[in-house]
DNA sequence: TGAACGTATTGAAACGTTTCATTCGTCGGG
DNA sequence: CCCGACGAATGAAACGTTTCAATACGTTCA
C-alpha cells in the first residue's frame, strides 16, 4: 500500500497539488465546487498529510509541548487540563511528557519538544537550575516555568503563592476562634512546605500574642506520615492539644484525620483540621476537609496563553483560594 | 539570529553535511577526531536538528502516542508509565494526549499523532467503537486499545481479565470462611462493574450452595456513593448483615469504610472488605485495604512491544493479582 | 610494485508539503 | 470592442534533513 500524498489526490480530483494544499490550509480561498471534488478525493483515497513535510516548509508545529514531574499528580494533572483548554482555543494540542523527576528523561522530552519545533515548552523542572534551557530558548521555543521559584533568574513562570496559602489557612483558623494551632508537614527542605509554614508564620504573628503556633515536622507528606503524626499528638494531654492543625497538604491531613477520629477526637470541635491542595477527595474524607485550593487550571491557561505570546507578562503568580468545609465549620 | 541547520555545523567543521548527518545519527561510522570536530561546531554553534526535516526524509518519528480518557486516574498513569520503559529502551518518547471522554478531542489527537508519524498510537477509547481506526490503521499507524473489548473486532488490544479479578475477590472472601459477600457498586452498564460482578457470582457458584451473594448497586464507583451503601447496609439488624463485602473499585471501598467505622463495625472481624484496582491510597486507609490489582505497567510495556512489533501478539488479556492487607485478614 | 580492498568522506537526490509568482479566464467599464 | 482587474488555479521552488552511490585515500597481499 503506498502512500497517499497531495499528489495523487491531485490526481484524483482533477486539479494541482497547488490546490489541494489550498484547499488544505485555507479553502475560503477556493471555488466552491473545487473544495468539494477536492474532499471528496481525500475522502475516498484516505488521504492523511504529512505532518512532517507540511512543518518543514511551514514552520508551524501548532503543537505545545508540556513536560511534568508526574502527570497522576492531581495538581499537574490539572495544569494539563487548563493549558489544553487554552491551547485548544489557539487552534494547539498539547502534547505531554513525564520525567518523573529523572533530568535524563526531562532533557530528553525537551530536546525533543524542540526538535519537533514546538510552539512553546510548559515546564515544571525535575531539578534546579534547569539544564537546557538557555540553549532551548536560544533555538527559539518559548519555555515557561510551572510552580518552580525563577530564583533570580529571569525566566517566565507561573506560580503559586504558598506563602499566602498558609497565611490565609491559618488566618481562617484563628478567625474561626482557634488560638493553639499545629503546623504538620515536612521535610521543610521542600520548598512548598517551608513556604506554607512561612505564611502560618506570618499569619500567627500579624494575629498578636495571644496566638500559638507549633510545628509537628513529619518525614514525608503522605497519609502515612500525617497519621504517625496525628497519634503522637493525640496522645498529649488535652490541655496541651493544639485546638486547630494546619496540614502542610491533603494527605497528611487525610493521616491525620484518621488519627484523631480512631482516637474518639471531634473534628472540628475539639481539633479543627485544614489541609492543602484541595484535592479531590478532600470532599470526601469522613468529615469533609477544608482546603487551600491552588488555581492549577488557570496557571496552565495562563502559561499556554504566555507561550502563544497572547499574554505579554513574564511572571506571574496566583492567590491561592480558601474552600471551608465541614471540618474548619464548627 | 537566523536558524542554524548542519549546513553551518558542516562549514565550522570544515566537513560536507553529509557527514554532520553521520556524526548525528550512526557516529560509530566515523573517525573520531571527526566526530570530535563536528561536536564542537554542534556545541558552540547551538545546533538543534529540524525534527520534522528528518521525520520527513527518514519516515520515522521515534515517537509513539497514547490517547487516554484521563491522565490523572492512576490506572491510565500506571498504563503510561510502563509504556514509557519500554519506548525508553527502544528509543521512543511517550507522548501523551489527554481525551477526557469528548470524542472530538479523541479524534483530533489520533489524527495528529498520525500526521505526525508517530510509530504508533495507543488508544484507551472514549467512545465505542472507536471512529478513524479504521483510516489510521490503513494510513499504516499501528493502534493498540487498551482495556477495551474489542467486541468481535479484530483490532489489537491489551486488557485485563475484570471477570477473573471479581472471581478472584470473592474466592478469596469465601476462603477466609466468609458466607454472606456482599457486592457493592454500579452501575451496571459500565462494563468493568458488570465484569467484576459477573467474576463474583462465578466465584461463588463454584463454592457450593452455602454462600449467598447479594448485590448492593451504587449510582457511581465514587467514595461517597460508597458511603451511602455503607449507612444503608450498617443498618440492617446484624444478622441481616453481610459478613464480606466486595466492591467494584477501591473508591467505593473507601466509602463503604468510613461509614462501617464511624458506625463501629470491626473491619475484617465484623465485616471483610476487599476493593478493586489497588489504588496507592488503599495501604494507608484507617484499616489496610485489601484489594485486586491490574497489571497496568505490563499493559503499556506490552502495547508498546505490539505496536513496535517486538511482540507479534495481537490481543492479550492479563491476570489481575490479589493483594491481601489487614481488611480481609482476621 | 600493482591490484584489490576497506574505510572515511563527499555531493546530490529525495522526502511531501506550502508558498508565491504566474497564468488563465471572465466580467465590467470606458 | 478592447483594456484592466480580479478571482481561481497552476507549477516550480524551497524547507533541512538523511541516504546512497561515488570518490578519495591508504593499506595489505600477491
């Protein structure tokens, strides 16, 4: 079976290989009639183009390439979805790929987002500084940055705040009438983590004296570290108990969570409980979990809009949101 | 700054391009002091080859593409991530598209990735049957469906037995000496629920009259729907109580706990309980989640071994394994 | 010493499209 | 009745690689 190309449709329809391209790329241009033999050819021979050769000689990919740590994680999972939304209204796909924090593959699907000549490249970096990336800007493939500090540099990027994050969790604790709150989360070497203790920090202090702030590190932020956590501290005298725990993300919470109602605790009456992420199970915990909500779709939407150059800013960082549910509404 | 292409590398080094092209792609071929040359020019000039150009010369892409509903579920996660190993060592990239069930937004990236030349297209449907397959597959893109019947059609596909999972479930209840399983999920038209159900009754008919299964339908497999069955259920005078439950997915079992804990039933010495899918969150659930798991790593490594033609197998179906944690085993 | 051979390099053709300067008709206005 | 203009279609050039037959240059063997 050989290959199908402009040419035979030409063929087939009586007319140029001129005119089928045109027919291709821009048919208001073309006589009514012609469009319709033209179709009709491509149709009955099953014409596909050659992507390759038409972006060769266009230059044109109208393809966004997305690289990302991990594409299960619900926060890159939502970035995908809201780049997607965006590029599909600038006529784009957006390809991803997954480095699972390995720089080997990352520079690889890189390298490759530029050699197949991208649109644009969405970036969240497996390491820091990334590696390539002078060369790749300097091919001429824009490249944004996802929820990764340019430190300086002067890269574009889209971020989230997570020290206003934890100011606004915390802020919410102390207006729900707490004032012995918890921090759980850790390693602090994670930088979202060590942001978010910032604003609790921050929030705790602006709030005067009579606020207590304490940290309760963990070694990882999963369900199982925040239940190790949540039993250690339940196990305190109640005097001593924070009333309120602000949870580095949802798993520690949802750890934590399960902790505290093993132990007979009452959230949010004797303990209330806000994690972070606002994940989608948070909704669906035992008691329904309070959360920060970072804006993922929006920063996909906005890094793909950067890409296209249809928005001119170079760095942009949102506000997270706050979503009360059961176990903060006492 | 003008586009650099092996026509300027070939200049700096003072070679023809015919020899960059041999240094980029079959380096063994050449004298290494050559090599070396052409590597420096590649370097300080900052060359990056035209994708499309070689694409378009030499046919092939080294690309392969998958096409799945929903990124984020970890199932298709696990798909892909197996896909990846294995296109890894066959010098592929995984490009990932994600359909999230719009049948437009299917066909659009089949049709890219066909134009595009990817060496094949990985495809969990969004609709059955499946629209261009038929185009793409004669265009002479290989496409393998994953975890999707092929009902009759002779497509190439790779799936994992939902029939032998439910009977793998319950036949483990009923060897753990439990006699009253419960089966909780629905609805029953999506075809994983209806398999596993169908793997259920089989497993309990094989034991004998003395086990009774009864079937306990939810509007959705969502951790909240798992719940509500749970209340009803817990409700029931205990004799009236199932003394296991097996449910269609791990989300449901999630549920149904929750609401079997906050009413105090001991899980497994009340009631066993065993979900489906092995989801990460199963081990860190209040009591361990026993449940069945699918193979989705050796799916995707074994649709890309199809599609690349390492393995001339044209529909394989897996085994699901069981996963035995604290909830069935008193 | 010459022929035969092997290795390293070269130059040009080819991949399948888009684009652009031309050509071809046709129609309206002077 | 002719000219200019305009819409539609044409044909060939160009995109930047890879590939392949041909060439150049040593080296080995008879």
């Amino acid at each position: 079976m050989a290959r199908i190309g402009v040419r035979d449709v030409a063929r087939a329809a009586g007319v140029s290989v001129g005119t089928v391209s045109h027919v291709l790329n821009h048919r208001e241009k073309v006589a009514a009639d012609t469009v319709a033999r033209v179709d009709a050819a491509i149709a009955e021979l099953g014409f596909v183009r050659n992507g390759a050769a038409r972006q060769l000689r266009s230059g044109r990919s109208l393809t966004v390439g997305a690289v990302v740590l991990d594409a299960a994680n619900p926060f890159f999972a939502d970035v995908i979805r809201g780049a997607e939304e965006q590029a599909d209204a600038s006529e784009h796909a957006v390809l991803v790929g997954t480095s699972g924090a390995d720089e080997a593959r990352e520079r690889r699907y890189l390298d490759l987002f530029s050699e197949q000549g991208a649109d644009g490249i969405l970036l969240s970096p497996a390491a820091w500084p990334p590696q390539r990336l002078a060369q790749i800007a300097k091919r001429g493939t824009p490249v944004v940055l996802v929820d990764a500090q340019p430190e300086g540099s002067a890269l574009p990027s889209v971020a989230v705040d997570d020290v206003a994050g934890g100011a606004l969790a915390v802020s919410h604790l102390i207006g729900a009438g707490r004032r012995r709150i918890g921090f759980v989360g850790g390693p602090h070497r994670i930088r979202q983590v060590a942001d978010r203790w910032t604003g609790a920090q921050q929030a705790a202090e602006l709030a005067g004296g009579n606020v207590e702030l304490e940290r309760f590190d963990t070694p990882a932020t999963t369900v199982l570290a925040g239940r190790a956590a949540g039993e250690q501290l339940i196990m305190r005298p109640a005097p001593r108990r924070p009333d309120a725990l602000f949870c580095a993300n949802d798993l520690v919470a949802v750890g934590v969570m399960q902790a505290l109602v093993l132990a007979g605790a009452a959230i949010p009456d004797d303990i209330a409980l806000i994690g972070y992420d606002d994940i989608d199970f948070a909704a669906a915990t035992m008691v329904a979990l309070s959360s920060v909500r970072q804006p993922a779709r929006e920063l996909g939407a906005t890094a793909v809009r950067m890409l296209l150059g249809e928005d001119d800013r170079t760095s942009v960082t949102f506000a997270p949101e706050l979503v009360v549910r059961e176990s903060t509404d006492g």
